[in-house]
C-alpha cells in the first residue's frame, strides 16, 4: 500500500479500496494474511480504529473472515467475486460515459484498438 490519501474520500474507504486492489493484483489470494491493524496504522500513521473499520467493511462483504487470535484471511474465491463486481460496477457506472465520449470525439473501434496495443503511438 502506498501513502497519499484522497481528501474527498473516507480514509477507511481508501484502506479498504488499497486491499481489494491487492486482492484483485493478485499480491493477496485466498488464505493470505492481511497485515495486522496495527501494522497498517503503524505504517501510515493511521489511527487503529480506521483500519479496524476497513477491515470490518471486508469481513462484511465476506471478502476476509478474522480467526480469532490469529488475524485476518483472505476467503477462498474472495478474488473471484470481487472481479465480478467490478466488472459489472465498470460496466453499469464507467463504461456509458466513456462510450459517450467516444461517440463525442468521433473514435472508431479500429482506431482505439489499435491506440491499445504494446507500443503503438495513438
């Protein structure tokens, strides 16, 4: 997790938002730890309380169960259904006003095709 935190945005949120990145870059899969709360709030100067409450949102959301005295852990398929709902968020909430401004700009498929392959220059 890197520092620079969002002043618009809740900073439990954005603990939270860092961790599901890390599940879905695949740098946490299923049975990882999680760092410890104090170890999170250590790091980033973060009151313990606020990672306490990231990680309760992931417990919440079945994305992370806590074993007693042991810490936090990634559930099986956590991955798996956080890139379902993610694509479907991008698709319901992104993708309308990025085809929109597409459409504004005149772009063609060939055109943005091309503009996304390795090294090309668009």
């Amino acid at each position: 997790m890197t520092n620079g935190w969002n002043d618009n945005l809740p900073i439990y949120l954005q603990v939270k938002e860092r961790v599901v990145g890390m599940m879905l870059d695949g740098i946490l899969k299923a049975g990882d730890a999680l760092p410890s709360v104090r170890q999170v709030a250590a790091e980033y100067q973060l009151n313990p309380i606020t990672v306490s409450r990231a990680y309760q949102e992931l417990v919440d959301d079945n994305l992370v169960e806590k074993r007693r005295g042991i810490g936090m852990y990634v559930t099986e398929g956590a991955s798996e259904k956080l890139l379902a709902s993610e694509r479907e968020r991008f698709v319901r909430d992104e993708w309308p006003a990025m085809v929109e401004r597409i459409r504004r700009l005149g772009l063609d498929l060939d055109v943005l095709l091309r503009a996304a392959q390795p090294g090309s220059a668009a």
